[in-house]
C-alpha cells in the first residue's frame, strides 16, 4: 500500500539523511520520509537507478524528482514567500541553475559532511 505524499532519499548518504532531518525540524508540512533501502521500490514503481540518482517527492498522480522533489516540498507550506521559492526552482533560469546544483550535490554527496547514515541503524531505531 503507498504512502502519500512520501519523500524517498537515500539513507546511506549522510549529508541527504541530515537534510531530511532538518528540513522536518523547520517546514512545518512535511510528508513521510523514509530511505530508498527501506522501501518496496517496485511498489513506487521506481528503479534502483531512479533511487540511488534523485531524491523523490511522490503525492497522489505525481512524482517528483531532484530539485523540483525540494521545489514540490516548498509548496506544500503556507507562507507565501517558500511557495514562491518552489516555483522559482522549476522556473527558467532558475531552474537550470536548481538542476545543475542539485546534479553537483547529488553526484558528490557521499563526500559531503553530515550526520550518520539512516540504513547503518536498524529500522526501529
């Protein structure tokens, strides 16, 4: 059975598990978060490929990838001001910036700094 809306991130990467946590400690709408590993990926109708390269916002009949998965998680708030900012980052030019920034982070993230990866800890945890 899906979850929705569900963010999908990957749980070994320590600098995305930390950005998670943060980003449920200050937006106050926040869907469900769980890490790729612990998921039935079939069932989200994802492929490893597609779990290990993006971070994904899934809600109702749509499916979110990348920056517009953080842009999607933005307009999801009540203020105004984030709204705007999802907008802008599926917006052109600003997009292409968001995308080539995300790309960067994504390829590089095992090499960033962050707390302990979510899969080293059993589930109940």
């Amino acid at each position: 059975m899906r979850r929705e809306p569900l963010l999908v991130f990957d749980g070994d990467c320590a600098f995305c598990t930390t950005w998670v946590r943060r980003l449920q400690s200050v937006l106050p709408r926040f869907p469900e978060a769980e890490p790729w590993q612990w998921l039935d990926l079939e069932e989200l109708d994802l492929s490893h490929d597609d779990a290990t390269r993006y971070a994904w916002l899934i809600a109702s009949e749509n499916r979110y990838r990348g920056h517009a998965a953080f842009a999607a998680l933005l307009w999801m708030q009540r203020q105004w001001g984030l709204r705007l900012a999802g907008r802008l980052l599926v917006t052109p030019p600003f997009s292409w910036v968001a995308a080539l920034g995300y790309s960067l982070i994504a390829r590089f993230r095992h090499r960033l700094p962050g707390g302990t990866a979510a899969c080293a800890m059993p589930r109940g945890a």
